[in-house]
C-alpha cells in the first residue's frame, strides 16, 4: 500500500526564507544538478554539447573518441602508403621540377631569381635539400635528365608529406562541421586515392604545400567558429583566430592562388559580422572588439607572414643571379656583384656614358659586331641587361664640329635640351643610326630599324643625329631639369631626319639577336617606353673630385613592393599556349590532364579519380539545384528554413560550396596560361561538399546501412585509383589496359609508348645518360615541327627507348627536341634566362654564326628570354674582349665557310651528274641542278629532310657559289 501512497510536497518557506535544498527521494536518491530542461537542452546543443555529456567545451568543438583517433592514425599510415611508394621513382627530372628543382639550386648558391610565385613552398623544398647535403650544382635543365647528386627523394618527400597531412585534415574539418564519423572517413578516403591528388604530391611541386596550408585554414576557420559560437574571447577562441591568421598567411606565401582561400574565410567572416550587427543583445562596443580582433588576426597577421616570407628570400638570395635584369636599377644595387662605384654627374661632350631603358626592367643601349640579316644588314642595336663594355658610347655634338677633335682637352660642354647629338658605339666606332626601314621583328609601318652605322674616320651623315628631349628630372638636382645630369635625368632621343623616338619594348629578337630585346625608332612611341637616362658617366677633364652621383638603395618595403609589381606583371601576361594547358569550364568534366614525363615506355600523366571527380561535381550541382528549389519554395510561402536540419546543411554545405566557387570561378577571368592542377583547391572544396551531401542524404539511415554505402564508394575510387596508378606511378603498362582505360578520347596520355606484355619490360634496360650529338633543323615558328638529326652516336628517338627530349633550350620555353603530342614539357617560365631557345623566331633569315671564343655573351633578356651560356667576366664584354680574339672568331668562320662551300660543290656536282644520267630532256630545257623544284619530293626520314634543309640554307647563304 505504501508505494501507492503520493509524497506529500514539502510546505514553501515564508516569504524572504531561501528554498531548502531537495530531499532526496527513495526513487531518485542522487538527484542530477546538470539536469537541463528542454529549452535549456536545445540552447546546449547549440552550443556543441552533446547528450549526456559533461559541459567541459572540447577545443574547436570537436568530440573525437578514442576509437577515431585509432581510426585518423591508420588513415594516415594509408595515405603514406599511397604517396610514398616508389618516391623513388623515377631518378629524373619530371614537369616543372625544371623549374622548381632550380630554384632551389639557386637558393643553394645565393643567386637572385625571380618567380611568378611567392617563396614558402619553395624555402621548404631548399630546406630539405640543404638538409640532406646538396650543393646546388645540378641544373634541372631537361625533363627525364637523370639526377646525379642530388637529394631529389628529401626534395619530393616535402610536398610528399604535406599531401599525407591533407587527409586527416580533410577528417577533422567534416567532424569540426558535425558530419558523422563515417561520412568523414568517406571524404579522407576521397582525398586519399585521389589520382590527380597523389600525382602531383609526389614531384618537387608546388601544388601539394598549396592544398595543405587550404585544408589548414579551412580546419582552423571551421574550429574558430565553433568556438566563437560557443563563448568568444577566451583564450581558445584567441588561439583557434591566430592559428587561422598564420594559415592564411602560410596559404598565399605558396602561391597567390591562396587569395582564394583569403577571399573564401573573408565571405564567412562577413557573414558573422553581419549576424552580430543584427543582435540586439550584442552591444556597439562587443561588436567593435570582434571586428578589430578579426582584423588583427584575419589581415594584419597574414601579411606580416606574407613579408617575413619575403624578408628570408632577400637574406638568402644576397648575390648577383639571372633575375636581376627584372628589377629595377636600384634594387640590383643592392645585390652583391652589382655594386656600383659613385660616378661622374656632369655630363658633356665627349663623356663615355651608359645608358639605360626606363621601362622595360632598365635594360642597356648595347651594340655587338653582328649584324641584321635582312633590312640594311647594319650593325645590331639591342636592349642588353647585363653591364658589358658593349654598352659604352659617347656622346659629339652634331651641330657644334668646333670640338669634335679636342672635347679630351677643352672645357666640359654640357648637353641641354634640345641639344643635337651623336653617339658613337666604343667598340665598334659605329654610330647609333636610324633609317627609313621596318626593324625586322616589329615591322610596322610607324617603326623605323635603329643600327650601328660608320666606320673610322668617317663623319657620318644626317641619320646618325638626335635631339635631347629632357623629360624630367630629379627633386632633389635642380640642374637635372635643364641638362644631363648622371642617374637623375630622363630624356628621350628624338631623331632629327624622322621625327621617330628611339624606343624600345619587350619584344625579342630570334636567336640571330641573341634574343636580346629590340631597340626602334617609333613614331608614336608610347612615353614611358622612350624614356632614358645614363647610369654612368666618365670624361678626362672631369676632375677626381668632381661631384658624383649614385642609386639611393632601396629598403626592405621598397624592394618588397618592386617584386610584387614585377611578379603581377609577369603573371597576367603568361598568355602563351602549352602543350597540354586547358580552360577552366573543362576541369570539373576531367577532360584532359597533363603530360609530366616519358621514358623506357614508361609515363607520368596527370588524370583524376574519375569516380571522385564526377562524384564532386554532381555534389555541387545537387547543392546550386536544391537550393534554387528551396528558394522558390520560400517564395511561395514554405517555411522550410524553420526546420534545424535544413539549416545545419544549408550553412554546412553553403560554406563548402563558397569555398569551391571562390577557387574556380576566378580562373574565368584569367587569360593567362592555366592547367588541370590549379582546379585541386576548388576540388577540395568540393570533396567536402560531396561528404556534406552524403551525410544529409543519409541521414535518416541506420549507421551500418551507411557504412555500407560508403564502402561501396571507397570500393569504387580504389578501383579506379589502381586502374589509372601507372600513370601516377610511372610504373609499367600495357597498350590493352590503357587503351580499356581511356574513356574519353580528350584524354591524350600516349597508350603507344607501352608495351603489349609486361613481360617485355623485364628486357629494357634504363636508358643511359650520354651526351647527345645532333642537329635540329625546321622549328620555325609557323609551327612546323623541328626535326632532331642524331649523329652516328646517338640514340634512336624512334625506338622509344629514350625520352625525346633533349633540352639545348632555355628553361624559360619548351625544351628543344621533337616537341609534338605526347610529349612531356615543362610550365613557362618567363624568368628563365641563362640558357637559349634554340629555335629561331624568323621564318627566313637564317641564324649568324655564333662566336667561337669560350667566353661567351650571356644573353639573359628583361622579360624572358634565353641566351649564350658564358661568364661575364670583370664586367668586360664576352662578345669583343680583344683584337685577337676577334681575328681568330673571323678565321675561323672563314674556314667554316670554306667547308660549307666545298661541301655544296660536291653536292651540287653529285645532283647535275645524277640528272644527265636519268634525264630524258635537253640539257637546255633542264632546270639549273641548283634550284629544287616546288614538286620535287623530299626524301624520306628525317636525315633526307634535314638534307633537303641543308640544301635550302645553301642557297640562301652562298647563292653565287651555288649556282657556279
């Protein structure tokens, strides 16, 4: 009967007593004191607490149990799995390892260069080389060049690693975000056997350090939020926003693509702005403290980041190195090598002067022995960035013949505006001379060709004369607003005949100019690319104690910003097309990849995990479809957005997809030179978001029914992971299976470069690194392919047991050889500039005779460019050291001319003879044996084409002889 019998309630205390405290009950003797009511329920959890769970908040809000942290640790000894095998292989150059191997070599050895990308992935990549011992001596000259010396695994294991730490990342981030542990195991898996994502994680790349520190912010941003959500201003919170802030800045000192992530973590805080200004709860003043606490840690930080980055690359690279011709006067002046003693700041007649070109990265007036082969086929006027006594001149005046013999004795003339002038080539005695002729690059009617003309003892005429045309001077020099003034005036150089500036711009030369860049005469010359000034100065009369001028050295901050002007220049104008570039609208339909390397009927070739890749778009376009729908839907008056579940993934789901959308859709905008690889930030994105959708579309599911889904989609994308791993790998294939694996016929990887057995890999031998004699001919650029002639010692290319390219270029352009369709070839790299494109530009002058003296011209043109590899030595000229020099360069171009002519006599005499033989017309009707008929089949092979070149170049050189 007792236990039907009610308590009776204890009576309630007078007024102003406190309540006693509970007793407790026989049937709840330990009453809870976190009991929570519903209301009090649903405001915890949307706070993070889970159910039956102490009210101990877990850093960034993620509740991991130790059954995950088991399950994150065999992720990631899966995913060092998947990218460190074979790291070894191959023991080769691969794609732009051309490019960033290099870099780090130069890092090595202190040189400057200049990259388009900024240097955190690159001093990481040095790091681990410097680490292990290397030196820097190996040049990554040419894809498939065998590494020698070189601590390429160390190098590959950075971006190798950083590619394994994305896959617990990408884990964290969806359980950070409340997705269930399954549906955060199916995206790591996702981002694991990712064939796009491994390929590019195993090379010395730039691409893998970029995709960690993305997956990093987003991680940190994702666990900020939680917290801000929870309680801000704690000392979590202040960890999580600063850790965010050093990840943005680590993100964008890879590659500027990190902007991206920047513009994608602004959106969001926008938006928590904007729901705080909305809060009535929120005072002004909190507000004002969230809003300075995220510009501090989401701007300020980065960029100090940023700028450290950049403070390390000034400190290691201190010496002189091939990028100086990019930057600007002063800049180079701080580098060591390129120090200029103070000069002379009168100028007059009679002074030896140097000049410079303003705009184009302040390249010298230069002239050589060499001449154009077409046009007047005078002496060779070029933009040079290098100090060489080629660039020395000195000024007469034209108008004043008084002191043309005794300017070395009289008093100093100053030039003022107006003054009309000559100047007159050291070396060569020739004067600076503009005609009424097309230069033979820019031919255009406004532009006249600028040559060295004259001889010694000659005057000159009227062509030879300019008018000094004073543009500005400095602030500081009043007088260098009125005369010529060292370092301090900018003029123009009007000529008194045409009326046209002298002018230059960044157009280069073919290999005939060295690539040197082309100096005009314009007649509508843009300003900035007519103006000059003289860098240095000397004359006898001037007394050592003359004034004296130099460069004011920039600063940290002022260098800084140079390098940002010449970095966005240069990107936005990569324009140039590539073998395997693509367009942005064909990335997320995986319509092509990209060739990385080909060798012993082996290739890398870039592709992705079909079965990833299209997953992720569909779950892109599932979410713009859905929530289309459910806008219409509150238009009409639902109220779907009352629902938590519906708000949970749209705020999940509509973050990832930002995050997608910023990192795509940009590239639309971009005209420069792209690739599949610069879409894997946006397919990040969008494997999170295909996790998201999974775990709303299965929400409703059992957790072993989900589990099973997921398993079959991880079942999936291994299958076509391994289906695809050779060309990931480099490892052997078979013409069947690769031909079963193509799917699309824009994929364009070479299913002829593998055997039909396995077997036969077993009886190829590596290929050996040899010299490698040969000559190309063709490669002009009509677009005819060049054709690599091998000498009696060389490799069969056809055979396919050697990769066909043979790079004599400069790094900064395709590397020479058979370039054609399946063809590996390295990224653009407009900075690259000690070594020359073999292939002339021009269609028809043929290329003059190179010196033969080993001290070669170094041709490293402002603007890209390649040139003769040599040392500049003592700052002399490498074209013109010495009278000796000279006559020995001419000697023997003489014999070589002989032989040439010989070698056409033989031939011509061998052609006439065979034709008497075979002819059946009269000898008077018979075309000359010289000349080679318009249907006159060319022999077969490349040796019978190169034949009939050599007969062509004959004729065009030695027409007399040929006929004769």
């Amino acid at each position: 009967m007792s236990g039907h019998v009610r308590a009776r309630r204890p009576a309630s205390p007078p007024p102003g007593v406190p309540h006693a405290a509970p007793i407790a009950s026989q049937r709840f003797p330990h009453p809870r004191d976190d009991h929570l009511d519903a209301d009090a329920r649903r405001a915890a959890a949307s706070k993070g607490f889970a159910p039956g769970r102490s009210k101990q908040y877990p850093p960034g809000g993620l509740n991991l149990t130790s059954g995950e942290v088991k399950l994150l640790f065999v992720l990631v000894l899966v995913a060092a799995g998947v990218r460190l095998f074979r790291l070894s292989k191959p023991n080769s150059v691969v794609f732009d390892e051309v490019h960033f191997g290099k870099f780090a070599s130069k890092y090595i050895k202190t040189q400057y260069f200049v990259d388009v990308h900024p240097p955190l992935a690159k001093l990481l990549i040095t790091l681990a080389a410097f680490l292990f011992g290397y030196d820097g001596q190996f040049d990554f000259k040419d894809i498939g060049k065998i590494y020698e010396h070189v601590p390429y695994v160390a190098m590959r294991m950075v971006p190798a690693t950083l590619g394994v730490a994305t896959v617990p990342l990408a884990y964290l981030t969806l359980r950070s975000l409340d997705c269930r542990a399954t549906t955060a195991l199916l995206a790591s898996l996702f981002i694991t056997f990712e064939n796009g994502l491994v390929t590019q994680s195993r090379h010395i790349l730039l691409d893998s350090p970029l995709i960690f520190f993305t997956a990093l912010t987003t991680f940190f941003w994702c666990g900020f939020s939680n917290e801000d959500k929870h309680k801000p201003f704690t000392s979590s919170w202040w960890t999580w926003l600063t850790l965010t802030g050093l990840s943005l800045g680590a993100v964008v000192s890879c590659k500027w693509v990190g902007l991206f992530t920047i513009a994608t973590v602004g959106v969001s805080t926008l938006l928590q702005l904007w729901n705080l200004l909305g809060d009535l709860r929120v005072p002004p003043k909190l507000f004002v403290r969230h809003f300075i606490a995220r510009t501090i840690c989401l701007i300020a930080v980065p960029i100090v980041f940023y700028m450290i980055m950049f403070q390390i690359h000034f400190l290691i690279l201190e010496n002189s190195g091939d990028g100086d011709g990019f930057m600007s006067s002063e800049f180079q002046h701080t580098l060591g090598g390129r120090g200029m003693a103070d000069t002379f700041a009168d100028i007059g007649v009679g002074s030896q002067v140097t000049i410079r070109h303003v705009n184009t990265q302040g390249g010298y007036l230069h002239s050589h022995v060499h001449t154009y082969p077409g046009g007047s086929k005078q002496q060779q006027v070029t933009l040079y960035p290098h100090r060489d006594q080629n660039n020395d001149w000195r000024i007469f005046n034209s108008s004043d013949h008084s002191g043309a013999d005794d300017w070395d004795s009289a008093p100093l003339s100053y030039i003022t505006a107006g003054t009309r002038i000559k100047l007159q080539h050291i070396v060569t005695e020739k004067r600076l001379h503009s005609h009424d002729l097309r230069p033979p690059v820019s031919d255009v009617d406004f532009q006249n060709e600028v040559s060295a003309y004259g001889m010694p003892g000659f005057a000159g005429d009227a062509n030879d004369d300019w008018y000094v045309e004073i543009d500005h001077g400095d602030k500081r020099d009043k007088e260098s607003k009125k005369r010529l003034r060292t370092i301090r005036t900018v003029f123009r150089l009007r000529h008194a005949l045409t009326g046209c500036y002298l002018f230059s711009h960044k157009v280069k030369l073919p290999d005939w100019g060295f690539e040197q860049q082309e100096v005009t005469c314009n007649k509508n010359a843009v300003r900035e690319n007519s103006l000059w000034f003289i860098e240095t100065a000397q004359h006898p009369v001037l007394p050592l104690d003359a004034p004296k001028v130099n460069y004011k050295l920039p600063g940290f901050f002022a260098k800084f910003i140079e390098l940002q002007q010449v970095m966005w220049t240069t990107n936005a104008g990569l324009t140039d097309r590539h073998t395997y570039d693509s367009r942005p609208d064909s990335w997320p339909r995986l319509r092509r990849g990209i060739n990385f390397w080909v060798k012993d009927h082996k290739q890398i070739y870039l592709i992705g995990n079909p079965v990833v890749w299209f997953l992720s778009t569909a779950a892109v376009l599932a979410y713009v479809t859905v929530r289309a729908f459910l806008v219409l839907r509150a238009q009409r008056g639902y109220r779907d957005f009352d629902n938590t579940k519906v708000v949970k993934y749209d705020s999940l789901c509509g973050f990832l997809f930002v995050g997608w959308f910023l990192h795509y859709f940009p590239f639309f905008l971009m005209g420069r030179q792209l690739f599949l690889h610069h879409y894997f930030p946006a397919l990040y994105f969008a494997v999170l978001l295909t996790g998201a959708s999974f775990d709303l579309v299965t929400s409703t599911l059992r957790p072993r029914v989900r589990l099973q889904i997921a398993g079959v989609f991880v079942i999936l994308a291994i299958w076509q992971f391994s289906r695809f791993s050779p060309l990931a790998y480099g490892t052997p294939w078979t013409k069947s299976q690769c031909l079963k694996a193509k799917v699309f016929k824009t994929w364009d990887f070479s299913c002829n470069d593998f055997l039909d057995e396995y077997s036969q890999y077993n009886h190829i031998a590596a290929t050996p690194q040899i010299p490698v004699a040969h000559t190309t001919v063709g490669g002009e650029a009509d677009g005819r392919p060049a054709i690599v002639v091998p000498h009696d010692n060389e490799p069969n290319l056809a055979q396919g047991n050697v990769d066909p390219v043979h790079a004599d270029g400069g790094d900064d352009n395709e590397t020479t050889g058979v370039r054609g369709e399946n063809v590996p070839e390295p990224g653009h790299n407009v900075f690259g500039a000690d070594e020359v494109d073999v292939k002339s530009k021009n269609d028809h002058a043929p290329p003059e005779p190179l010196p033969t003296t080993t001290e070669r011209e170094i041709i490293a043109v402002a603007g890209g460019g390649g040139g003769v590899a040599g040392p500049v030595i003592g700052g002399t000229s490498a074209e013109v050291k010495k009278e000796e020099v000279k006559k020995q360069e001419v000697k023997k171009e003489e014999v070589k001319k002989e032989e040439v002519k010989e070698a056409v006599k033989e031939n011509t005499t061998e052609t006439a003879a065979t034709k008497e033989e075979t002819t059946t017309t009269p000898p008077a009707a018979a075309e000359p044996a010289t000349e080679v008929p318009e249907k006159k089949p060319v022999p077969a092979g490349p040796l019978g084409e190169a034949e009939h070149e050599a007969k062509v170049a004959a004729e065009e050189l030695f027409p007399d002889e040929v006929k004769r």
